[in-house]
C-alpha cells in the first residue's frame, strides 16, 4: 500500500449530459483526460473507476471516482484544482448552454483503515443487474474499468494486519492466485448468469469479486449398472421394451382362451 495520504476524488456529471455517456469510448476518454490532468500537476499514482449506478439502480447515474496521492490543499489551490477539473472534462460551452457544471468532491486522510474503505467502496461493483438498463449492459461488456496511471514502485506506507482477512483474499486475487487454495486462477471470460452463482451461495470479498464453495468431490464408490448381458437367457429383463409388451399380451390371451376351456 503505497499512498498515504490519500486523496479521494468524485466528479459527478450533470443529467443533461449523461446520455452522451452512454458510449465506453466516451467513458474511456473522460477518465484518461483526468488522469492525465492529475498527472500533470505532479500526483504520482493516479487510480480511476466509474461507478453507473446507485445502490438499486433506479437510474444512470454515472460518476468518476479517482484515488490518488493528495494530501490537505489550501482553499485556493483546491478550488483552482476543481476548475481545471471542470474545464477538462466538460466544454465551457456546454456548462454555459445547460446552467450547470460538474459537481466535484475532494477529501483525503491519513488513516489506513479510511483510505482502505475507500479502496473498497471505489472497487465495489454499481452495475449489479442487467434489468436495470439491458441495452448499456451489453454496451459496456467488456469494458476495463479500473485503470491505474503513474508510477507505482514506491516501498509500502502502511499494510493490512492480521484481521483483515477479506482484503487480505483482494490481494491474492490481485496477484492472479486463489485466496484459499494458492493455485493460479483461470479466469473464465465468458459471463455467467448470477442465479448460477446466487444458487452457490458465494461469500462477497468486495471489489465485485465472490468466493464459490468447493467443487463437491465425486462419490468414493463407483456404481456399476447391473450388467444384462450375464442374466440367463430366458430372462424376462433381457428383452425390450416392445418384446416385453408382445409376451404379456400373448400371457393374457393364453390365460383368457384357459379360462374360456374351463367353462366350457
């Protein structure tokens, strides 16, 4: 864990905008002009994620969030910070145009357990149900979210302890190896329907990632099928279906033309 302090920023776009960003390309560009903008003005690790949606999904609501090393800044270089903010991202004419402008929210800490909560919030999956908007689903399958920038080479400033065993699994996953067995994971590019993994009741270790039960090992015993071809020829059980149908038809007609010889 490299940063510390912490700067946590989120932009939120105006309503009148946002079905311009609908498009991945347009989400691509939007975050790359402010990590490039961050970068600039000398911040070394820069990490950005879109979040689409609230917590039920009631409406496209999309917002950047950015981690970054930033501390505490004066009044006057935040509020000149969010302006520059606000000239990358969104044209001037169209702020003009609308009434309107990007709403931005700066803070930062010190605090390892402040700075992991955000690391978690910012990770976590906003876009849980393709109900929600079936048609921005599929068009944003496939896109890479998370993206980092900057130099990332720095020694730790501070380390998860014993306890935060969930955060502990993130960073194995991180690394490409299953929390729980070491091996290297295999990842499967292929969607899978939620229901199938809601019916494994999987355990939520954040950042959008869940932990499945173990494969249920086969049975120790292998059932064998009772081998036909070793009953005795006259067996009944040897025949098919049809033959079978054919032999009791002709048991009933001998046992009716018996009964009729009785009576007779």
């Amino acid at each position: 864990m490299q940063i510390c302090p912490m700067a946590y920023i989120v932009i939120t776009f105006p309503l009148e905008v946002r079905p311009m960003m609908r498009d991945p390309q347009v989400l691509a560009l939007l975050r790359k002009k402010a990590r490039r903008l961050l970068r600039k003005r000398g911040y070394r690790m820069v990490f950005t994620r879109w979040h689409y949606f609230g917590e039920h999904g009631e409406k496209y609501h999309p917002h950047l969030n950015i981690l970054c090393d930033g501390g505490w800044l004066p009044e006057e270089q935040l509020a000149e910070l969010k302006d520059s903010i606000r000239r990358k991202l969104l044209p001037r004419s169209i702020a003009k145009g609308i009434g309107k402008d990007l709403e931005i929210q700066y803070r930062y800490s010190r605090s390892p357990k402040q700075i992991m909560h955000w690391i978690k919030y910012v990770t976590k999956a906003s876009f849980r149900d393709i109900t929600w908007d079936e048609p921005l689903a599929n068009a944003l399958y496939g896109f890479h979210n998370g993206c980092f920038a900057g130099t990332w080479d720095g020694s730790p400033k501070w380390k998860l302890t014993g306890t935060d065993k969930k955060f502990n699994a993130l960073l194995k996953v991180r690394e490409g190896i299953h929390p729980v067995s070491g091996k290297p994971i295999k990842w499967n590019k292929e969607p899978i329907p939620w229901a199938l993994v809601e019916a494994q009741n999987p355990v939520d270790i954040g950042s959008g990632y869940y932990l499945l039960p173990p494969i249920r090992p086969p049975p120790s015993g292998r059932r064998q099928p009772t081998n036909l071809i070793e009953l005795p020829d006259g067996d009944y059980r040897k025949h098919t279906n049809t033959v079978r149908t054919l032999i009791d038809r002709a048991k009933n007609v001998a046992s009716f033309r018996s009964d009729y010889e009785s009576y007779s």
